[in-house]
C-alpha cells in the first residue's frame, strides 16, 4: 500500500495546496463530517480549514449538507482527480504554441547546445519525427544500440507507421545490426571500412545536427543552423554513396 505521504505528495503535485491535500484524504478516511472533525483530524485551525474546504468544493473534489443547521462534508469520487488532471493538460496545451515560440526565440540565438544521457538521445530522436522529414546517421559504432537497448526498437516501431524513412551508415563490425535493419520498413543500413570508424556518430533531420559520443552515459552535441544541416546532409549522400550494404 502507498505510504499516506507519497500520496499527499502526489496530490500536491497535481495543483493541491498542503492544507486542501490534508482534508480531502482526512474526509476520505472519515466519510462524512463536520468542520470541527475536519479541522481536528486535519490538525489544522478552524480558519484554515473553511477556506480549504471551499477551494476543494470549487475543485469539485469536495461536496456538503446541511443537518440541523450544521455542515457536513463529503469528499467526491478520488476518480475527478483524473478530471483535475485533464483540466491541467487542457490548459497546458492552451499555452504550449507561446512556450514552444519562446524556445524557437531562444535557440535562434543559441545555436549549439550539450546533453547527456540516454533519455536526452530518444528525446532528439522523438523530436525528428516532428520534422517528417528523412533522419540520416552515420558513423554509428556497433555498442550504439547495445548502449540503447529496447529503446531504440520502441523508437522504430513509432517511426515506421508514420512512414519516416531512416538511413544508417555503421562502422565495418556491425554487420548484424546491418542486415537486421535492411528487413524493417523504410529503414536502410550500410557500412563504410574500417578506416571510417569513430565512436562519434552524426544525426540529421530538418535543420538539426546532433553529434553524439557513444560513451556510457552518451553525450550529445546539438546544433541547429539550416546551413550547417544542409552541408553535413551532402557530406552524408557522399558517404552513402560510398558504403556498402
């Protein structure tokens, strides 16, 4: 069972105060109950808790009676939190259009920039596919996908569907990985000799050129300029030109 702080912690991360998050698991412990129970159980100030309780009832996360003149709270169906979370994303996808201008502002100033991690190399990966546009890779040393695991398969199965074509160029050794992507939809793969390897790979999609160091954790190096994407996408077509299936 989840630890009664782990719950009051997620309440409040979906946008309830301390105190709201406080009486509304008081009041679903309790059923029903005057505001002196609440306020008690609470542990709060009688003050405190007539201003919670009406917030919640705004939330529609709170409801009441009247009993001999005196109020009797119910807390509503934990399943309108799932409501409240909606409300959120609502409001979040109201805004996203100025949040992602005010990113485009910034990156025209801030051309390169540097991550870690392999969270931060499915995220450039996701973020092409917004481009719909082809992705091309090059360079791609064999431990790549050993270090992506399952990840990069989840990644496949996303792009396919949406008819995204991918071109790879590995490194001499990584004839397996070759011959298993040639057998995917919209997916081609070809290595260059050995002289060729690196453990730096290059990514690119739209105006985007990621460079990634495939150590463990992975490092990434984004750079974001129409130019400089166009002429790494020609060096590619030289490459791919000259590797072999």
């Amino acid at each position: 069972m989840v630890d009664v702080s782990v719950q009051e912690d997620i309440l409040i991360s979906l946008g309830l105060s301390k105190n709201e998050t406080k009486i509304y698991v008081s009041l679903l412990e309790m059923g029903v109950a005057p505001t002196g129970k609440i306020a008690e159980k609470s542990r709060l100030h009688r003050a405190s808790t007539y201003d919670a309780l009406e917030r919640l009832q705004a939330k529609g996360l709170v409801s009441f009676y009247v009993k001999d003149n005196i109020k009797y709270y119910e807390a509503a169906d934990p399943k309108n939190l799932t409501r409240l979370l909606r409300s959120k994303e609502e409001q979040l996808e109201e805004i996203m259009p100025q949040l992602k201008m005010l990113r485009e502002l910034a990156l025209a100033h801030s051309q390169a920039t540097i991550s870690e991690g392999v969270q931060s190399f499915m995220d450039m990966l996701y973020r092409f596919l917004e481009y719909n546009e082809p992705i091309l890779a090059y360079g791609i040393p064999p431990v790549a996908p050993d270090i992506m695991k399952t990840r990069i398969g989840h990644f496949h199965s996303k792009r396919i569907p949406l008819k995204i074509p991918m071109k790879h160029i590995y490194n001499h050794n990584a004839q397996e990985r070759i011959t298993y992507l040639n057998t995917l939809p919209f997916t081609e793969a070809r290595y260059l000799p050995a002289k060729f390897d690196s453990q730096v790979s290059t990514t690119l999609c739209g105006d985007e050129v990621v460079l990634t160091v495939w150590i463990n954790p992975p490092i990434l190096i984004q750079i974001r300029d129409k130019r400089i994407a166009d002429a790494y996408k020609k060096y590619f077509d030289l490459l791919w030109s000259a590797g072999e299936g």
